[in-house]
C-alpha cells in the first residue's frame, strides 16, 4: 500500500501522459533503474526477500562539459551504460551463486594479485570489454567475412551488392541471435523482468499510482528500449557504410576484406553516437516520423519482453520509485 506521498510522486502528470527519461536494465532477478540523479538495484534475493542498492550518478559531463555536447555524448554515455550495467548484473548474479562455492584459479589469482575491491573492477572492465568485443565480432567481423565470399563467386561484383548483402546479413544475424536468446530458459526469464520494466515505466508516465494492478495493465513494449536502439545501431551502420563505401578514395580498396573491416570499426564511434541523438529525438517527441523510427524495435521486443508475474512488477515497482526526482519535472524530456 502506497502512502499518500509516494502516490503523489508517481503521478506527475496528473491529467495526461509524459515521456520520462528514467530507464532501466533487467537483471537476473532484479532490474536496475536509471533516474536523472540516481541509480537504483533491486533483486529478489532466494528466499524472496527484495535486495537494495540505490546510489548517486556521477555523470562524466559533470566533470568534463565537452562531453555533453550533441554527437559527443553518444559514445560517452553508451560505454558509462555498459560499465554501469555490466556492474549491477554481476551484483544480482552474487545472490544467485553457482553450486560450485570454491573460488577457480582465476578468481583466486585476481584477489591474490589485486585485493577484493580491485579485482571486482578488473573483473567489471574484462567483462565490459568481452561484451563489446563479441558484439563486434558477430555484427562487424562475421557479416564482412561472409559476404568477401561473394567475390569469390564473382569477382566483378558491384559494390553496392556487396554492401546490401553484408546489410541483410547483419539484420539476418541480429534476428537469429535474438531468437536464440529468446528460447533460453534463464534469459527469458530475465526477459520477463525487461517487460516488467517496461510495464513500470509507462505506468509512470501515464500518471497511475505505481501498483501491481496498474502495472500489470500496461503494455510491455516501449518505444526507448534497448533493442530497439540496438538495432536502429545496426540500420545506421548499414546506411553510413554505404555511404563511406562510395567514396572514391574507400571505394577503390573496399573490395579487401580488412580494409572494410578497419573502415567499419572507424565508424562505430560515429555509428553510436548518431544513433543515441536519433533515440534522444524519438524519447523527445511522438509523431508520425518518430513512430516510424521505432516501428521495427517494438516489433523485435516480442523476442526481448515477456509478460512477468507479480514479484516482478513489485521488483520494478520497488526499483522505480528510488530513482523518481523529489522535483517534479526534473525526469521530463
């Protein structure tokens, strides 16, 4: 039962709807919540009991303004999001422990070599940078192996083929990895979090009381997700390499396989951080353009949501309202 305080937080707009830019992560067992001022970590520990990390954001542009700036940011802010969540999805795996209690070799060295405090953050960095690396190994690497192919086949192909193809190669890649991922046991339970969070979030922005009931009503699509970004990544990538490809100076050594590699992981800080202003402007506003925009992404969260059970929604509901702002309209677009 909400406190009538708590009722008046959750409802800043009380005769309408608004766009929040409070987003979140789902976990295992858990969901992390990002407000303007604060982050929040809820899991539900193995006796069901709800586990709290709540803690102020640091922000990088703080601490250097230029970071901020439009085109800049995007890089900035995806890889603080990627630390940030790559941390507080190890933190809810700490509550799920495997059977296997005896520390291995590697952990045992890390904490021998670095102490506990520093080797969490080694193990954070290396995980980090796991993460990355694979994504660009499938969706960078694989695609541009697959497709030199094609000039074997037939070396006079034109160019513009071969960037088609490695186009429909990485979207064809990207479906079948969220497919995949979709039909694991555990991932789509978490999966189930990601709508309970998702739920949550339109629930909020509706200016419902934050309840089990309310949020269950909610749909579990929303147009700023992280698919949805993930593969706006992917389209943006397809049409800027294209572009670059055509170039008279690219075009003339684009046919060898590490040249267009290079080229693409030069352009992957552009890539993002054009990607991020087209999510910022579809977070911003709702028209006919930006519904375009996010038409494909809410039809991939049918892989990536799952409708989630009660104890989920009280675990986004508990996340949710650590992060709201004391001040009204200060999570508004």
């Amino acid at each position: 039962m909400q406190t009538e305080r708590e009722q008046v937080r959750t409802a800043p707009e009380s005769c309408g709807t608004f766009r929040t830019t409070i987003g979140g992560q789902a976990l295992i067992e858990g969901i992390l919540m990002r407000g303007p001022q604060k982050q929040a970590i809820v899991v539900r520990n193995q006796e069901g009991n709800l586990e709290t990390k709540a803690e102020e954001l640091r922000l990088v542009r703080e601490r250097y303004p230029i970071l901020g700036l439009p085109f800049l940011r995007g890089c900035v802010n995806f890889l603080d999001s990627i630390v940030k969540g790559t941390k507080a999805l190890m933190w809810s795996a700490e509550f799920y422990p495997e059977e296997e209690e005896t520390p291995g070799k590697f952990e045992t060295w890390l904490e021998h070599t670095f102490g506990g405090g520093t080797a969490m953050k080694v193990l954070t960095t290396f995980a980090a940078v796991a993460g990355i690396l694979f994504s660009i190994l499938l969706f960078v690497f694989l695609p541009t192996l697959l497709t030199s192919g094609l000039l074997y086949i037939d070396p006079d192909a034109p160019l513009w083929l071969r960037n088609l193809l490695e186009g429909v190669v990485k979207v064809a890649i990207f479906l079948v990895y969220l497919w995949l991922c979709s039909k694991l046991p555990d991932i789509k339970r978490t999966f189930s979090y990601h709508g309970a969070e998702h739920k949550c979030i339109f629930c909020y922005e509706r200016g419902l009381p934050l309840t089990v009931e309310n949020v269950r009503s909610m749909p579990r699509h929303h147009p700023r997700c992280g698919t949805s970004f993930l593969f706006v990544v992917i389209i943006v990538s397809i049409l800027v390499s294209s572009v670059i490809f055509a170039l008279p100076p690219i075009r003339e050594i684009a046919a060898n396989t590490l040249v267009r590699i290079a080229v693409h992981l030069l352009l992957l800080p552009a890539v993002v951080s054009i990607t991020y202003e087209i999510n910022r402007l579809v977070g911003r506003y709702d028209n006919s353009i930006t519904r375009i925009l996010t038409a494909p992404g809410l039809r991939l969260q049918n892989f990536t949501t799952f409708e989630p059970d009660d104890s989920m929604i009280e675990v986004a509901i508990a996340a949710l309202n650590l992060v709201i702002p004391e001040e009204k309209g200060q999570d508004t677009w």
